[in-house]
C-alpha cells in the first residue's frame, strides 16, 4: 500500500439483524495517518461497521477493504495489520499492566523476550511504567483505557479501530485517551474512532462521518459540518428576558430565541462586522447585553440540523 492509498475503503456495506437493518449501504474513505471519527447515537450502526471492518462480522453486501487488502476475501491477512480496542476492557483485573502485555504478546507469537521488550516499551509509551506489580483492578479509569490502548498496539497495527474509547471516563480519564490517540496519529498510525461525543470527535477527527439509521448522512471536517448549518452566529445573552423579542428584531439574520437562557441568536455572514453591529445596536435601543459573542455552531447543532433533515 503507497502513501497515498487510502487506508480504509467501504462501499456499499449492509448488514441485517433479524428485521433491523443496523447498516444500510454504508461507505467511507479513510486516509492514512489520520483519524477518522464515525459519530452517531446508540443504534445509528457504528459499532456494527467496526465489527465489520475488523473481519469480526461478516456483512449481507458490500466491499470493505483495510490496509489494501479485501477484508472479506482475506480476513487473516487484515488482521495481522490491525489493532482493535472495543467498548469492554480486555485485559485481565488480577494481572499487572506488564503482566498483561506480556501475556498479549506471548498471543501473537513474540516469544518470551520479544513479549517482554514489547510489553516494556508500550508500558513507557502510554505512561505506566511506574505501575510496578499493581494489578489493574486498582488503576483508575484513565489508566485501564490506556492499558487496553497499549494491549491493541502490541504488533505495531497499521491500522486501530476504537469503539467509543472513552465511553464511562471522567475529563481527565477521557483527556489522557486522547492524548495516547494523538501520539498514535503523530506516528503514522491511521484511527478509526467511533464516538457518541461530539467534543472527542471535534478534538481529535481529522474527518468526520455522521452515521444515523446505518449510513453515512454527512461527512467532513469538524468546520465543513459546521457550515452546514449556516456558517458563524451572534449570540447575545440579556439580563432581562422581557427585552429578547426587541433584541431579535435587531440582529442581522433571522433571529432564534431561548427564553430560559435569556438568549437570541443568529446566523451572521461577517464576524467583526456583525459583531461590532450587534453591539452597537443593542447600545442605541437601551437593551442591557450580559454576553455577546460570535461563535461557530457546535457538533451537537450540527448533529440536530442533520438528523431532522434526515427525519424530514
């Protein structure tokens, strides 16, 4: 595989449970050396492809290649260059993080030694070297997520399929997964990260594939979905509630209104500009501004936006 072949390729893939269609011709191109987020709520499907994609589950159609190879013609032959860490932890509570890595790679054939200079360097690389002989049923939530992390890397994977990584991981738990994904990234390994968090997928995709109803709805960069809603809002925040129409009324764009937020927004074409009018406005009318700020929309916008075009 060249540098510039795509490192996944899916055309096509539909899969069916009894009468639940959990993908319904899904496809996706993914480069290498970057991170490929796949987002959508619970049954959108996501998990259903990266079973598929990791030759765990045989799709009803479609074309799925992984590290130029065809995955359902040469399941074996895939996994041997991939890494899969899933949403239930793999390793074993009563062992030590060494101990564990150890075992992985006895697994895989590495032999004593090589298991134990393997085990060595991903204790390093993932910060548990210090860990010493602690069994992991004593490390925290961030600890366990990086183990199982270090565990899927043992042979070097081109490719790493994370099904919701972080799924049950406090701030910092999750902030140092996603610290591990980056340095991952930074090495040349290509990520396929599955995810119900808009913000995991905002900070670490390079691209981004919103899944819903076992297909691919929309794709792209975390700021070419956001255009899709209609590019930068003004938001203004008021301290009396009773000012939010007149407010609206003021604003550039059509106008939207939260009343329990005190807040209105709207779609703006020029940031300064808008902004430096906004303001400027409220000040003339006598309308009294807690807030006023230009943003991008948000995933969780954009998500909505698309799931309702979708509905409708």
């Amino acid at each position: 595989m060249s540098e510039r072949d795509p490192a996944i390729v899916v055309e096509g893939l539909r899969k069916r449970y009894g009468d639940k269609q959990a993908l319904d011709g899904l496809g996706l191109t993914v480069a290498r050396g970057t991170v490929q987020a796949v987002l959508g709520p619970n049954g959108a499907g996501k998990t259903t492809a990266v079973r598929v994609m990791s030759t765990l589950l045989r799709p009803d159609e479609g074309r799925v290649e992984v590290a130029g190879i065809d995955a359902r013609r040469h399941p074996a032959q895939v996994r041997s260059r991939i890494g899969l860490l899933g949403q239930n932890a793999a390793v074993d509570e009563e062992l030590s993080g060494r101990q564990n890595l150890e075992m992985f790679g006895r697994l895989h054939h590495l032999g004593a030694r090589g298991a134990r200079t393997r085990a060595g360097e991903l204790l390093d690389r993932f910060g548990l070297a210090d860990t010493g002989t602690k069994a992991v049923r004593q490390y925290s939530g961030g600890m366990r997520r990086r183990l199982d992390l270090a565990a899927s890397l043992i042979c070097e994977p081109e490719v790493l399929f994370l099904d919701e990584p972080t799924t049950g991981l406090d701030p910092r738990g999750r902030t140092e997964v996603w610290n591990s994904v980056r340095a991952l990234v930074g090495g040349g390994t290509t990520v396929l990260l599955t995810t119900q968090y808009l913000e995991e997928a905002d900070q670490l995709a390079d691209r981004i594939a919103v899944v819903h109803h076992g297909r691919v709805i929309a794709q792209g960069t975390a700021d070419e979905l956001k255009t899709m809603t209609g590019g930068d809002r003004v938001d203004v925040v008021l301290r009396d509630p009773e000012g939010l129409a007149r407010a609206a009324s003021l604003l550039p764009g059509e106008a939207t209104v939260d009343e329990a937020r005190r807040l209105v927004s709207s779609p703006v074409g020029d940031r300064m500009a808008a902004l430096t009018a906004t303001v400027r406005a409220l000040q003339a009318a006598g309308i009294e501004a807690e807030d006023v700020a230009v943003r991008r929309p948000t995933l969780d916008e954009v998500f909505m936006h698309l799931t309702k075009e979708e509905a409708a």
